[in-house]
C-alpha cells in the first residue's frame, strides 16, 4: 500500500477558511455577561499599566533638560533637588506599574480559566439540548474538539493575547501623543516608519493567518478520525488494516504538518522584519534629531520647546518602545485569529437549534379514586397518569397504560428520502408486538419515532389516546424503557449504571431489578459485587454481562412501555434463556416493542409486523404467519436469511 506523504497540502475543507465577522465582539459580550465587575476592574488595571509605563519618558526628558541647563551654567547645587525630585516621582509611577501589572494577571487568571469553566457548561448544557439528528451528523472526535483544542485557542487569547494587545495600543497612543507634544517633525518620521511596519506584517499576518485557521480544522479532522480508530481497534487489527490506518492517520497528520509549518514558517519571520525595520527607524530618527539640531531648525510642537538634546534622547527611547509594541501587536495577531477561529467553532455549536418541543401534556403522580377514575397527587404510588391542560383552562388525567398506536405514518431522515411509508399498527397494554425484517427496513426508525429522536412527516402517533407531538419530550422518555443493541455504561460502579434508570431508586430496587434481569448471579461474582467499578464502557465485562446490566437499567425504571432493539443479540444461548425469563416477567402488565433477528424471543409475540423497504409487508401471530407461508414463514425455515 502506497503511503500518503507527510506534506500533504490540505483538503478543500480546510481551504479558504477566515476569522468571521462579529466574533470577537460576541466574545467580548459573553466575557463581561460572566464577569460583569470584575472584567472592568481589570481593564482599568490594564490602561493604568499601560499608561503609567509610557509616562516616564516625559520625566526622562525633564531630568536630561535639567542636567543639560546645569552642564551649561556649571550650577549643579541648585538643581540637585529638582533631580531627586523627578526621580522620585519616576520611582512612584514604576511602584504604581507594578502594583497594577500584578493585579491584572491575578484577576485574568480568575477570568480566563473561570470564563472557560463557565464557556464548557453553557456548551455541555446546550449539547444536552440537542436534537439525537446532530450526533448522528457530527462526528464524536470533532464534537470533543470543541472541548479541547477550541477552548485551549480561546484561553491563549483571553489570557494572553487580549490583555497584550490592550497595553500594546494604549502604549502605542500614549507614546505616540507625547511624541507630537514634543517634536510633530520626528513623529512623522516614526509615522513613516510605522507605515512601513503595519504594510510588512498584514502581508504577513494574511498569508500565516489562513494557514493557523486551516490547522484548527485539520486538528478538529485528526481528533475526530483518532477517537474512530480507537473504538474500532478490534477492527483494524482482525482485519490486519494497520497499515492503511497507519496511511489514513499519515494522511490527517500530514494536513495539520503542511498548514503548522507554513502558518509558523510565515509567523516567525514576523518578528525579527518587524525588529529590523524598528532598528532602521531608530537610526533614522536620530540621524534626523541630531540634524535638525545641528541645523537650527524650527522644531514644530504642541511644547514650544527647540530642538535639542534634551527632546531627541527621550525621543529615540520612545522610538525603541513604539516599534516594541507595534510588534507586540503584530506577534499576537495569529494567536487572535486562532482564539477567533475556536470561539468561531464554539460559537457555531451554541447556534445549534436545541430540540424543540410543543408538547403541554406532562406526566404527574396519580391515585385511584373510588369512581375508578384518577387524580393527581405528591407522593410516588407508582401510578401515572398525563395531565392535559385544554386551552379553556379545564385539566383531565389520562391514566398511563401503554396504548401505542400508529396511523399511516410517513418518515423520512431527510426531506428527499422517504424511509417508513404508510405504517399503521396498534400495541394495546400488556402487548408483545415484534418487527422483523432485514437490515434497513426500518425496525429502528420505528422505535425511534416512539421516542421522539425523529418527528414524523405525515401520519399521527398517538399514546394512550394522545397525539405524542402533546406530550412533553422529557415525560413521553420518562415513559418509555429502552435497551438498544449498542450497550452504553458509564465510569461508575455496577450499582451505579444499574440506578442510572432511574435515580431515586434504593439499592434494594436496583437489586431486585438485575435479579429481574438475570443479571444478579453474574453480579454477585464480580471482585467488590455490586460495588464494582467500571471503567471504559465496562470492557472488563462480557458483551452479554454489559448487555444484561442494560436490561436491569431499564428494569428499575419500571417503565409501562419496553423497546428492545436486538436485546439479546449478544447473548449465549443458555444466557438468553435466562434473560427470557426475567424479560417474560419485566413484560407482564406492559406494552412492549421487541426488534430481533432471533426468531426464536419473538415466537410469543402477540404480533408480529415484517417490513421490507420501510413498508410492513406481513403482520399477525406467529401461527398466521407460518401458515400463510410468505416472508415470514421463509425466514423462519432458513429458505432466506436476515441481512
């Protein structure tokens, strides 16, 4: 296999990428919505800072005005004080730099990391609000992205770059007023000087700028692309494709190499130009200064004072701490366009539209009354009931059962392409009704509507006699138990993911749920029990054993309606039994969804619905199906095969 070179330019993708308009003010805006005292307090930190370190060249040019009087009237007694004087109030202003240096990089350290802090809840929180359609878009490695090297952009430039910037322009107009004040002639020439600084480095800056906004994409790309390559290792190495991941991953590495190394390579010639046209301008100016001197020139001023010595040493310090901060500026130019591009990518993620819901029906405690009929009330009875609030103020209680109904349902992931057409079927409480079909033939899609992940085209869904689109999302889930194929644990202990189901559940409810499950004995054999932890999605268990703890999970939320997609996929045989039973228990009295390739856990089905190319084809028992001797029928005798 051929390996990609290591400087691969990069995809077109990452091309043309520019720092957006608006950002930087949007972050601004979100900073002092965090921080809406202490950001101003800092800032007038940062401007006494700046000012107070540019005001010393006047007392610069004050002392050598009073050396040069005295060396000319030789009176070096009477001047003595004036001396002492200037100089210790130069001695203040510096104490008062320091102070102010000091407290400003204290509060940016609160800021920046507390901004970040606060930056990651506002995304993980509207993440939470997101539609199950942008994770099944986006890739996880990109998601974690945002995380990581988008907010580590955002801290160099909050932290950093920012305050820089900040004391570098209020230096650059301090200096420069005190410049015109003195001598309009020599601040001209730093002007000319200064022109030629600002033209060098945006022909620089453009051309390293492009490059650093092409890198954050490229490593957005590699994290995503390293987070698949991990979970799929098993994979690669069963399929020995190890050297064409190795290829794929120099292909990736090579993009982030060709984009850091011309966006630094352009970066770092940045500032020795910048220092070279300073020192150009340094000369110049003191060649111009001293000429002027020689020559009695008219010194044209804002002071009133002639050329002398006394203006032109203060002068060229003053040249040297422009030129300084002009590359200060320039050199922090990059890292503001990679924090913008980050807080662009950040930005983007909390402009995602959060999943919408209109539903007003909500899922309340209830008791029975005497009439047989329901009521609200505070303490758990382990009855439910959906309160409906009608427009005309009335309120009604359905009781919860079960009752899933579907009337010629239309779905599609996208507008232009219809995968489920015409599905109508009912599943009254306490029923098993089970979807066969091969894969793609829309099993899941189906489940997912009952969720919720997916709001249908046409057709109605209705729960217990509502249109689902009425219930709140949060409660319509809350009644809903669910075992997907892909089992999920998180970093926790056995008792932990088994209460995950429901969090007000006691131990003895998540224990009685896993012996439910069939999950207890397996449990019970593990080093700490119940107390195990588990780590990295519980790879010290089974497939099976994750997949039983799953089915416990959702036994413990005590659910009235159960969806098993490819519950026991990854089961033995002997272990299926077991889950049968406990699975046969956790169904009576509830409405249950089964999809499985086994035909075997759906032979008890009240029904069975067969789908081919998202159409329901067949449905009945398992009797009526085999006699009428069609798919199903063809399935079950191996004369064809689920894909």
């Amino acid at each position: 296999m051929k390996k990609t070179k290591a400087n691969t330019a990069p995809s077109t993708t990452a091309r043309g990428q520019r720092a957006p308009k608006g950002v930087l003010r949007r972050l601004l805006r979100t900073l002092f919505e965090f921080y809406p005292v202490l950001l101003p307090v800092t800032l007038i930190c940062i401007l006494v800072n700046a000012i107070v370190s540019s005001v010393p060249a006047i007392f610069m040019q004050n002392i050598i005005a009073i050396v040069d009087k005295s060396y000319k009237t030789g009176d070096w007694a009477s001047v003595s004080g004036e001396i002492l004087g200037a100089v210790g109030i130069l001695i203040v202003m510096y104490i008062i730099s320091l102070i102010a240096g000091f407290a400003y990089t204290q509060l940016m350290a609160i800021i920046t990391q507390g901004s970040l802090k606060k930056m990651r809840e506002k995304m993980f929180s509207h993440m939470q609000d997101l539609p199950i359609k942008y994770f099944d878009t986006n890739g996880h490695g990109d998601i974690m992205s945002y995380y990581t090297n988008d907010v580590d952009t955002l801290r160099q430039m909050i932290s950093q770059s920012l305050p820089q910037m900040l004391i570098s322009g209020v230096t650059l107009l301090t200096v420069f007023c005190i410049m015109m004040y003195y001598s309009a002639i020599l601040g001209l020439v730093v002007v000319v000087g200064v022109i030629c600084m600002v033209f060098s480095a945006r022909y620089v800056t453009s051309h390293s700028s492009k490059y650093f906004l092409r890198q954050q994409v490229t490593l957005a790309k590699a994290e995503a692309f390293m987070e698949e390559m991990m979970t799929g290792q098993k994979v690669i190495k069963v399929f020995c494709h190890e050297e064409g991941a190795k290829a794929d991953f120099d292909k990736v590495n090579g993009e982030i190499f060709y984009n850091a190394r011309n966006g630094n390579r352009f970066a770092n010639i940045l500032m020795p130009l910048l220092s070279n046209i300073g020192n150009v301008m340094y000369v110049v100016v003191a060649l111009v200064g001293g000429a002027l001197m020689l020559t009695d020139v008219n010194n044209i001023s804002i002071s009133g004072m002639a050329f002398s010595i006394s203006i032109v040493v203060p002068f060229l310090n003053m040249t040297k701490q422009f030129a300084g901060a002009i590359g200060q500026v320039s050199n922090q130019v990059n890292m503001v366009i990679m924090g913008l591009a980050g807080a662009h990518r950040i930005f983007a993620l909390l402009d995602e539209q959060p999943e919408t819901d209109e539903g007003y029906v909500t899922l309340v405690n209830a008791k029975e009354n005497a009439d047989g009929s329901v009521s609200e009330c505070e303490e758990r009875t382990n009855v439910w009931a959906w309160k409906h609030q009608h427009h005309d103020g009335t309120i009604t209680y359905t009781r919860l059962q079960g009752d899933v109904r579907f009337f010629d349902v239309d779905f599609g992931y996208t507008p232009e392409k219809t995968v489920l057409h015409n599905i109508s079927l009912y599943a009254k409480p306490g029923q098993k009704v089970a979807f066969v079909g091969s894969t793609g033939a829309g099993k899941t899609t189906i489940t997912n509507l009952i969720n919720r992940f997916y709001d249908i085209e046409d057709g109605k869904i209705r729960y217990d006699g509502i249109n689902i689109n009425k219930i709140k999302k949060a409660d319509l889930r809350h009644s809903l138990g669910i075992v997907l194929q892909d089992t999920n644990l998180f970093t926790g202990t056995v008792m932990e993911n088994i209460r995950y189901g429901n969090l007000d559940a006691c131990d003895e409810e998540c224990i009685a749920a896993a012996q439910l499950a069939g999950a207890d004995d397996f449990i019970r054999r593990l080093p700490d029990g119940y107390n195990t932890m588990l780590h990295g999605n519980g790879a010290n268990l089974s497939q099976g054993q994750r997949q039983l703890l799953a089915i416990a999970r959702a036994a413990v939320a005590d659910p009235p309606v159960m969806i098993m997609d490819e519950a026991t996929s990854s089961i033995d045989t002997r272990t299926e039994a077991i889950v049968q039973r406990g699975m046969d228990a956790l169904m009576t009295g509830r409405t249950v969804f089964v999809i499985a390739h086994r035909l075997s856990t759906v032979q008890n089905a009240n029904a069975i619905m067969v789908l081919d190319h998202g159409r329901i084809i067949e449905r009945g028992t398992h009797e009526d199906l085999i006699k009428l001797k069609g798919t199903y029928y063809q399935l079950y005798t191996g004369a064809l095969e689920l894909d």
